[in-house]
C-alpha cells in the first residue's frame, strides 16, 4: 500500500529531477526503519544513472521536502537508480532489454491471460512482442498494464 504522502513527494520530486535531465521512476516511505526512509528513484533520460546524479538530486530534493515541511520528524532521504527489477516504460528500456525475461500484464484477461512471460523481443506503436518458449507471441499495447523484469521467463 502507497503511503499518503508518496503523490505529494513525487509532485516535488519531478520538476527537482528534471532541471538535471532526470525522471522520477517510484517512491516509497518505509515507516517500519527508525527513522523512517523515504526513497526516491531516479533515472537519467540520456545515460546511465551514476551517483554523481542522485547527489545531485539528493541535495536539491532534500532542500525542498524540508522548505514544505512534508516530513515535520525525522526522515532519511535515499535517492537511488532503480536497478533491474523496474518496470520497463520507454523506447530506451524496451531497445536496451531486448532479449530479456519479461512479465507482462493486462488490464483484462488477453486470450485468456492476465499475465505473459517470455523473453522480450521488441515493442512497436501496436504491439509488444516476446518469445515464449520458441513461440513468438505479440500482445496489443492498449491491453498492456505493464512490463517488467522478470527474473525468468516461465
């Protein structure tokens, strides 16, 4: 479950990330750590996502948040590159993990099924295509949720 003030911190975060050609990807406040974490992941629209890129937005983020007053007790901000387990969401992700196991799924059950696994063999402006066991399967993207990672295809 999203913790009420995640839409609010995402609100700050995006126009902070953008003055430096990066998108905020997710955020989660985990209140079970003492202090409790708030982390924000970044991703660098034109490269890789270095440390230099969450100092950056870790100083300007952290400035921000305390000027609102969204957390008025004690946090920790960590701000970190999404690592593979995200979901995949533009061109750059479905280029750059072609070949990959991937899981999808769909709003509605697609001839039959809420959710596809198979290797990721590209995207178009109507279809995203895997391989399923040798079987090439494309499934329309309005049916589509989301794509992400997958640790194996079935």
């Amino acid at each position: 479950m999203t913790h009420p003030l995640i839409p609010k911190v995402i609100d700050l975060a995006a126009p902070v990330a953008a003055q430096f050609n990066l998108e905020v990807v997710g955020a989660v406040f985990q209140t079970n750590q003492n202090p409790p974490v708030l982390r924000v992941d970044i991703r660098n629209s034109d490269a890789d996502t270095g440390l230099e890129d969450c100092e950056k937005m870790s100083r300007a983020l952290e400035t921000v948040l305390d000027e609102d007053d969204v957390f008025p007790d004690a946090y920790v901000l960590e701000i970190s590159s999404p690592g593979l387990s995200t979901l995949l969401t533009c061109d750059r992700d479905f280029v750059s993990f072609r070949g990959f196991p991937v899981l999808i799924q769909t709003h509605q059950p697609y001839r039959g099924h809420h959710q596809w696994m198979g290797n990721l063999t590209g995207r178009d402006e109507k279809f995203v295509r895997l391989n399923q066991k040798g079987r090439p399967i494309k499934i329309p993207r309005e049916e589509i949720l989301q794509v992400q990672l997958h640790d194996s295809p079935e």
